[in-house]
C-alpha cells in the first residue's frame, strides 16, 4: 500500500509541472561532497551548554557573574606510629556550601577515600607496593549526627518495593569512592560538618621507590591522599565520582587547612602549610637558623648529620605535635623522618618578595639533592614570571620512597623531578583543573612549559620546532585516545595523552600566532582562573579571545579527534615570473602553508610580496592562512611573486610546528640523499622528523 501511495504521489507531482532547474534534478546523483570538510567550531556539551544558560561560565572562557564553587575545611589531628605504620586521624570537614546564585541542594556528600587503591578488593590501573586494609573509616557525624557505616543496600529495582526513605548512611566505604546520603539536604548557602574518624597503614615500599605515598620500612613515610576529601561538586556535573585507579590523579576544592601531625620526639616534619607552632616542636638553634633563611641566597643547614634527634633537633621528650596551617589550598600532604637532615634557602617570587624553600632528606640522598634547592628556585622564581606569581608562602622537598609527587607547596621530589613538580603548583594547585578527566590541562601543560624552563636555565632562547610536526607520526594509531577522553579510560597511550600531547598541539599554535603570544594567552588563562575550576572548553574559548583570532578549528581538530596535517609540495611550475607550488594537505587538520623560499641571486630585484617576511636578500618566508583550505580543497596554489626573481629552493613548513608523518615530500626540489636518510631513519615522535635538506637549509 506505500508503494501504491509514493507512485501516486510521483505522477501528481508530475502532472501539476516542475520547474525545469528542480525537474533535471530528480534522479541525479547528488553532487560530490568537498575533498575535506572543515569543522571550525569547538563542540559544546550538555554541560557547559548548561554552565552557559546558568550565567556561570561563558563564552569568553571566563568564569561567569555566576560562577561558584565549593569551600572545604579541614580541621585535622593525626599520629603516626612508626612501629607499626599506622596512621590513626580524627577530622573536622567544616563544608561551606555553593559560594553561587544557584538553588541546589546537596542530597548526599562524596567522600574520596584513595587510600583504599591499596586494599585487597581495590580496581586500580597500576600495581601497589603494599595490599594494605585500606581506609578503615570507624565514625562519621554529620552536623552531630551518627552516620550508619553499615546500612542495608538500597533498593533500586523497576516495579518492586517502595525504597526505605533516605537515612544518614555511609556507602561503598571500602572503594576510593564513598557516599553519604542526607535525609536533610544541604540548602545553598548553607554549611554542614563532618567529623570522621579512620586509620590506615602506610604501604611499605620494599625495593627502593614506590607510587603516590609509602614508607622505608619504620624511619621514612611520605603520607599523601590519606584523608578522607569531600568530593568536588560543580556546576558542570554535579558531584565528580571518578574512581581512584592511579594515573588519573586531582580534582580537588580548595579550602583552609589546620593539621597537627603527632610523631615522636627527634623526627622532622614537613608538610603542605606553615609551621605554626615552632616553639612546641623545634630546639632553640633548628628556630634561630629557621630565622635566618630569607636573609640570603644561600643553601643552609638547619639540622646537619650530627644534629639530628631528640633534645638536638627538636625538643625533648616522648612524643612532639608539630602544627601545620595552610590557606586557599585543594590538598595537604606529609613527609617524617629521624634520619632526615634539614636544609634550606630562598626563592624570589616576582611582585611578591622571598619565600623560603626547605629540604629534607637522609644524608645518603645526599648525592640526588645536589642541585635541587637551585632547581627548585628557578622553577618558582620563572614560572611566577611565566604565568603568574607563585601564591604560596614556602615550598617543602622532602625525601622517600616517591621521587615524583606534587601537592601544595609539597613536592616528594629531589633534584631530578623538580622542575617538573613545581611547575603542578600552578596547574592543578592554583588552577584547579580535573585531572580525573583531562590530563593534558595538567601534565600536559607542566611538559611543555619544563621545555622552556630547561632553555631558560640554559641561558638559551627555547626551541619549540619540530614539536608540532613529530605528532605525525603518532596520528592514526588506534590505541591514542583524544584528549577530550575521560583521562581514567585513555588506555594503553594514556602517558601520551596525559603528558605529551599538549608540546606538539602547543608547538603548532606557536607555530600559528607566534609563542610569546601563546605564553601571554597562557598567563591570561591562569589569572582568569586562579584558585577556580576550569575546563578544556574555557582554557580554548579564553585562548582564543586573548589570541584574537578564530581558532575552533585548531581546537576542534586537536582536541576531540587524532588528525593530523600530512602536507607535501606536490608540484611546482614557473610562468610569467611567478612561481606556483601547489601544496597537499593528505590529512584531516588544516594549518596555515608556512613556504620557505630560496631566491636566485641574480635577476631583477626583490620585491618582498605583502605576506612575506624577507629572512636576507635572497630568502623569505611566506604565510598563507588556513582561510584558503576552508573550501573543502585538499591542494592549495600558492603563487610566489617576487618582482620576477627566479625561485630555487622552496621548504614546506620550514619550523617543523604542522603534524606529519612523512617529511620527505616537503621540499622541492627533492632532496634525494635526505629522503633516503629519512626513509631509512628509525624515527620517534620524541625526536621527531628532520625537516631540513642536507645542506641545513
């Protein structure tokens, strides 16, 4: 019967007359699409549409008039007994709910428990150094109120029985991520105190180094994610209830922080924070040279070898309470030792002043701290002229068995890592970015900025060719998830995605607007959302406005997929004075085509044409903007007119900042002997391609 009503409908339509243009269309094949569709917008979410309709980001990539977060404090009392490992704490969450406009009420609160990774039944995506019980949390009040640690499961089947009604009730207390459900909802702008009670054992690390925390055996622990934190909740998803796996680290609130850490007496402590009780812990000489530190540049001993213990080093006694109190910060971490030795200097800290930076390690790391207070007060020292001033009042580097962690002004670090984990103070530390999502924002961003450190240190100008063109020869593996991928499921490339990606996508925009403009964007960035939680889509939206241009395609193709750009010179004709060298784009990402052309000595003079930028007398670059890929073409004219001047030598992408795989096809004429080398090369994308012929032009 369709069939009979569609044909009727067919000679209807034919019987009443169609205009000739629409009539010669019926049955045609439609026409071809474009060789290559260009996505030039950045793809919005549900969830930052919402933020957007809220008022509480925009499309500035600013924070919006009605941007809130949450506050969490802590007030905590924890002891340490080294004998047995043993961490046994009480805390005080004081949480300050939505600092906003909004009218959520918070049903349940999220606890992170990271310390159960380490328990037997634990889903984690690296191995451990101990199976440990875990977080064995044994009391939690809410506002006064006993939570139930051991309520019976909730009912949540189609069509059976009504639910009990909600109860103060503890859930899933043995994964990283816990629940407690509120009969009485938090009402905006209104507060609620947890108080818990919990112990864990802190993992010994047999063979030397160890993940996140750990202990040698009873003389060192480095204690970190190790109290239960109140789950992020904001205003793109509500309660942030990744699991803990490992990789993936932070996405904390920042809040006030007042912790006394009981040891026993002759053990040093340093911690996220500032000592607040000198007096009670510290002998009168480790206080009188504590005194002297930001009165000189140089490295000092505060408590040497032979000075270590109790009634030397501290005070005397059995046990001492060492008092730490931190502001505006979105974690706390600890280190202890008997064996450790103290030392320490200062840092200057543009527009603020000196501040002091401490070491803490046994004197048989002797040897591995060499050069790290120097590390350490460059890194703080340049990256506060980078992006903005380091906001903390001290640094701490404390020895053990993780050599590579970072927290608010804590590193587990010694001279090898330093750069690299004082460059996390400023992302996630200051700019509260999620980790648990997207890594890049936060590893990715600390690589690529270490490379301009490294230059800086070196007194040499950074060098970011060749970054952007090596991400060629990763493009198109199957295992690389985009960086738009929840970072705790980025599979088998995650370090690539994490870590690497952002120099080469950072490399190519250098490549684009210049890199001094990309570090004035960054610095931009980290002001618009110091101690605030961005995302991917504000950190690209802000990015854009401050760069002046539009830049959705760059963020589109670099963010929400794997493509690459695959230029090549395909041919190259004179006529008439001019020279045409028509360029291929095989891949999926446009770029800008970025010539560098060699002029033959003689002949008429130069004329410089109005894109190009005259290198000397005989060599320019020329720039056509990625405008003339939008089209949908996949090649590209470029005509070079330089007042008839004959054209010897052209190089595609002559910095190297435009992914591709294979370079050989990149200058013209061929470069034989290098095409060979090249083709032959075992080729990294670390090292990236050489992308000059073998004259090194």
């Amino acid at each position: 019967m369709l069939k009979r009503a569609l044909t009727a409908c067919a000679l209807a339509v034919a019987t009443v007359g169609v205009p000739s243009a629409v009539a010669g269309q019926i049955g045609d094949p439609p026409a071809p699409p474009p060789e290559r569709a260009i996505r030039r917008d950045i793809p919005v979410t549900d969830a930052i549409r919402r933020a957007f309709a809220a008022g509480t980001r925009d499309s500035t990539g600013r924070p919006g008039q009605n941007y809130w977060q949450l506050q969490v404090d802590y007030t905590i009392e924890a002891r340490l007994d080294p004998a047995t490992s043993r961490v046994t704490a009480t805390e005080t969450v004081v949480t300050v709910v939505l600092y906003n406009r909004s009218d959520t009420d918070l049903r349940a609160i999220h606890l992170r428990l990271d310390q159960n990774m380490f328990a037997p039944n634990a889903v984690r995506l690296e191995p451990v150094p101990e199976i440990t019980d875990g977080m064995v949390v044994t009391r939690i009040t809410v506002d006064g109120e006993e939570v139930d640690l051991d309520p019976p499961p909730r009912l949540r089947f189609f069509g059976g029985p009504e639910p009990p009604a909600t109860t103060l009730a503890a859930y899933d207390l043995d994964e990283t991520n816990a629940s407690v459900t509120l009969p009485t909802p938090i009402a905006p702008g209104a507060q609620a105190t947890l108080e818990v009670d919990w112990n864990f054992k802190v993992p010994l690390v047999a063979d030397g180094r160890g993940q996140r925390m750990g202990s040698w055996g009873d003389s060192v622990f480095q204690v970190a994610q190790w109290y239960p934190r109140v789950a992020v909740y904001d205003d793109l998803r509500g309660w942030n209830v990744e699991p803990y796996l490992g990789p993936s680290e932070f996405y904390n609130n920042f809040g006030r922080f007042d912790v006394t850490i009981d040891v026993p007496a002759g053990w040093l402590v340093g911690a996220t924070g500032v000592l607040r009780n000198p007096e009670a812990v510290l002998s009168a000489r480790t206080r009188e040279r504590l005194g002297g530190i930001l009165e000189s540049d140089d490295l000092q001993m505060i408590v040497g070898p032979d000075e270590r213990g109790a009634g030397n080093a501290t005070l005397d006694g059995d046990r001492l309470r060492w008092r730490f109190v931190a502001d505006t910060v979105n974690d706390f971490a600890w280190a202890t030792s008997a064996a450790y030795i103290w030392e320490a200097t200062r840092a200057h800290i543009p527009e603020r002043g000196p501040i002091p930076v401490h070491l803490l390690y046994p004197p048989e790391s002797k040897a591995d701290f060499d050069g790290a207070a120097e590390a350490t007060v460059h890194a703080l020292a340049f990256y506060s002229d980078l992006w903005m001033p380091y906001a903390f009042p001290q640094m701490t580097l404390a020895d053990g068995p993780e050599r590579g962690m970072e927290y608010p002004m804590f590193l587990m670090s010694a001279r090898g890592a330093a750069d690299h984990e004082v460059g996390h103070e400023w992302w996630p530390m200051m700019v509260g970015t999620n980790e648990t999502w997207y890594g890049f924002m936060d590893e990715g961003f600390d690589d690529y900025m270490g490379e301009l450190s490294d230059a800086h240190r070196d007194g040499e100008e950074p060098n970011l060719d060749g970054s952007g063109q090596s991400y060629g020869l990763i493009s198109g593996l199957e295992s690389e998830a985009p960086l738009m991928w929840n970072a705790n499921y980025g599979g088998p490339m995650y370090g690539f995605q994490a870590y690497r990606k952002a120099t080469p996508m950072l490399s190519m925009l250098g490549g684009i607007v210049g890199d001094t403009a990309v570090w004035d964007a960054m610095s931009d960035y980290a002001k618009a959302w110091r101690f605030k939680h961005p995302s991917p889509w504000d950190y690209a939206f802000l990015m854009s406005e401050a760069l002046g241009q539009d830049l959705g395609w760059f963020w589109y193709y670099w963010l929400f997929t794997t493509d690459a750009v695959d230029g090549a010179i395909q041919d190259v004709h004179t006529a008439g004075g001019r020279t045409t060298v028509t360029v291929h784009q095989a891949g999926q990402m446009p770029s800008p085509v970025v010539l560098k052309v060699r002029l033959a000595s003689g002949g008429p003079a130069v004329s410089p044409m109005p894109n190009s930028e005259m290198l000397d007398d005989s060599t320019a670059v020329v720039t056509f903007p990625v405008d003339v890929w939008f089209s949908g073409s996949r090649t590209f004219d470029a005509v070079l007119d330089f007042g008839g001047r004959a054209v010897e030598k052209v190089l595609l992408d002559p910095r190297c900042r435009f992914p591709d795989g294979d370079v050989t096809d990149n200058m013209w004429p061929r470069d034989t002997e290098f095409a060979t080398r090249e083709g032959n090369a075992v080729r990294s994308w670390w090292r990236g391609p050489t992308c000059y012929g073998s004259d090194g032009w």
